[in-house]
C-alpha cells in the first residue's frame, strides 16, 4: 500500500498516521473507505502489529478513521476532522514561506493580490463539485 | 510472557548479570541490544533454561523455566552457535524434531522449505552458514512456539532471506501473538521490526522501554543565536551531548521534546531544527558516557 523510511528518525507509527493522513486528505482514500486489518497491514510492510495497532489508534483518535466492531476500520468524512497540531504546523509553514518570500523582495501588495487568487480559485473548484 | 527479576549470575566469583529485570509482553518483539560482551547470549541462555541463576526469577507465562520441559517445549531458541546432528540431513532433522516436540507442524515445514528454497536431502554439514541459519529457523518456527528466543538470528543473512525471516515472524506474532525476543548488532533492523528495546550494558539493563517512547524522549538539536548560546539553559535541559559548531550549536537532550522546542523558542534563535534520533545514536549516545569517548566516531 505505502513505503516507510526506516532510515527517517521519526517513529513508525508517526509516518504510517501520516501517510494515512494525506491518503484520506488528498482523496486516494475516499470516506467510509475499509482500511486494512493491522494483521494485514503488518505483513504487507513487514512492521511489528502493535506499531500498527498504535497508529491506528491515534488516527482514531484525531478522528481521521473509526472503527466497526468485527468490521474493521473505516475513513472518516473530511468535515469530521479536525487536527489542532498539523493545523500549527501549517499556519507556521505558511508564516515562513510568506517571511522568506517577502525577504526576497516579494511586495506586500503582491503577496495579497496571490494569496486572494489562491482562495478565490478554491472557492470556483468548490462550488463547482 | 517472559520475565525476569532481579537475576544475579557470577561465574567463578566475577559477577556477569547484576539485578536484570526484563520483561516482554505477549505479542510483543523485544529488542535486547548491547555491546560486545555486555552479557545478551548469558541472558538468553538463562531465559531459555540452559544456565541456572545464582538469585532471581525466571519465568516464561508464569512458570519458572529451568529443568521445566512442558514450559521449555513451548520455547523456540536459535543459538549463536548452530548445533546438527552430524551426517544428519535436514529431513533427518525434522524426524528427529516431530519427536521431540508435540506441536512439530509439518505443513509449516514445508512451506518454509520452499520459502527459503532449501535441499531437505543435503546433508547440513554441506551448507554455507547462512544456509544452516535458515535450516535452524525452518526446525524452529515449525515447531511452533509461543516464545520465540533468536540470539542474532539475521547476521550472516543476505538482505532477500532476512525479508523473509522478518516476515514469518510478524505473521506468528499477528496471527498467534507469540513474544518474541531478538538479540542483535543490526539496529536499523530492530527499530523496524520491534516495539520494545533493552539496551544492556556491563550485566546491567540500562534503559528498558517501548522504542517509540524512547525515541520521542530524545531529540537531536540544532540551533544558533544572534549572540552566544545562553549559558542559563544549560541548566535546564538534561544534555547528553554538546558540541560547537562554528555559530551553531549541536545538543543531544533529554525530555519532553515540545517542551524543550518552547523553552529555545522562547529566546527567539536564528536558526531552529529538531530531529528525531535514531536507535543507532541513541544507543552511541547512552553507552558512549559524557560524550568525550565517542567524539570523532559521529556524523
């Protein structure tokens, strides 16, 4: 299903609630989507279950899957979920790409008129679903 | 499902073991790493029954282990040193191991045969190290047990075969939740593959804990100043590891990484990156004392 780094510090089950993250978030996922079993999952990337169980659990947690019992797991619809670190995360990405383009001689004003291209762009592709 | 407390073992009066508690879960696999000569194949072969302790417990699911052969048939051990009937090819092998224990599964022996691709008429005498490895993984997991004790199970295999071998033991351990317990040189290996590590070291357990635990409470951080580094921190941070380079600072710390990420935030650096470590570095780190003599070795 996905590759892991093992050569990346961060720990396993981060990386594999990660991946499932952007898999639900960029839609290869869709919602109510079954999501392997661990015992599956653990033998297709060859990674101990438990690691599996405990990504799982987090990604439950932060509402990005829920679970049927004797089902399995499913993918949470996009609205349900809402991840108050990655949303820090981003707003800081977002700060340093902005600080850095303006250290480059980007002007305020251009940045403005890009960023409301950005939105009003997104708004067309919404209302167009 | 394995536990050990308290072990105490000396041979010829020169303490080998002191005061070693370790414990593994049922459906776990532990890693138990350490240098050379900090006593891994000692434990194991007190874990596995074949050495008596001086003081301490050793239980496998509750029962102590030695001179126990219910408990002991229910134990699969790989030693570093692989033992064959001589002239004994490995059909004669799994005769020979369908007698000695119950649950001997002949389906599973053949279909780790074709998995590894082994010649069950060769004699095992013939076979390259590696291959004779294999052959005592393929007696061992056949037999099916619930404890499963590899002393460096992966060294001398080629990258293929140790796939292999990774997987039939996470299918015992999904499918049977048997515990496992693996010693080895190979890190990179472990950290995918384990979820609880013991780091030993002089006969002692250093660190025993759950890798993603130990490996959140130990962050490697860069981070520069527009001035020189705040001597005040120092004294709030549990440093392992300090070294300068040029206007930028090098630390290996301890604890709570978010915490630690505000505390320097909040003297606003220039530059500010936090990286995980990995197992290897953190057993350089914690075996390598206060730093000084491991530098040179490092990144």
């Amino acid at each position: 299903m996905f590759q892991l780094d093992l050569k990346n510090g961060k720990p396993i089950y981060e990386q594999i609630v990660d991946k499932f993250k952007e898999f639900i978030i960029t839609g290869v996922l869709k919602p109510d989507e079954k999501i392997p079993s661990v015992r599956d999952l653990a033998k297709q990337l060859t990674i101990n279950p438990n690691t599996i169980q405990k990504a799982y659990r987090e990604l439950e947690y932060q509402g990005y899957v829920y679970s049927v019992q004797g089902l399995g797991s499913f993918t949470s619809s996009p609205d349900k979920i809402l991840d108050t670190n990655k949303v820090d995360h981003l707003k800081e990405q977002i700060n340093n790409n902005i600080c850095e383009l303006l250290y480059m001689g980007f002007e305020p004003d251009e940045m403005e008129k890009y960023i409301k291209n950005i939105l009003s762009s997104w708004k067309g592709g919404r209302q167009n679903d | 499902m394995i536990e050990v407390k308290n072990l105490y073992k000396s041979f010829n009066g020169y303490p080998v073991l002191t005061d070693l508690n370790l414990t593994v879960q049922k459906g776990s696999i532990y890693g138990l790493v350490g240098a050379n000569g900090a006593g891994k194949t000692t434990l194991i072969k007190h874990i596995v029954g074949v050495f008596k302790q001086d003081k301490g417990d050793i239980l496998i699911k509750g029962c102590p282990i030695f001179e126990n052969t219910l408990m002991k048939s229910n134990v699969g051990y790989i030693s570093d040193d692989l033992f064959f009937f001589s002239m004994y090819s490995l059909k004669n092998m799994s005769r020979f191991y369908k007698k000695v224990y119950f649950s001997w599964n002949q389906e599973r022996y053949q279909f780790m045969l074709n998995l590894f691709r082994l010649d069950e008429n060769k004699r095992i005498s013939k076979f390259s190290k590696g291959m004779q490895k294999q052959a005592a993984l393929i007696l061992t997991m056949s037999c099916m047990p619930e404890v499963l004790v590899l002393d460096e199970p992966i060294d001398g295999l080629d990258p293929l075969v140790r796939k292999k071998v990774w997987k039939m033991i996470i299918e015992d351990v999904s499918e049977r939740e048997i515990s496992v317990l693996i010693s080895s040189h190979n890190l990179k290996e472990l950290e995918g593959i384990c979820d609880s590590i013991g780091i030993l070291n002089g006969g002692r357990m250093v660190i025993e804990r759950e890798l993603d635990e130990l490996k959140s409470d130990i962050s490697k951080i860069q981070v520069a100043y527009k001035t020189e580094f705040p001597e005040e921190l120092f004294e709030k941070l549990d440093v392992l590891h300090h070294e300068k380079r040029g206007s930028v600072d090098l630390f290996i710390v301890k604890g709570n990484r978010n915490a630690i990420i505000e505390m320097l935030k909040n003297l606003n650096p220039l530059v500010l990156d936090v990286l995980p470590l990995t197992l290897e570095e953190i057993f350089i780190y914690e075996l390598g004392g206060d730093g000084h003599e491991i530098e040179g070795i490092l990144f």
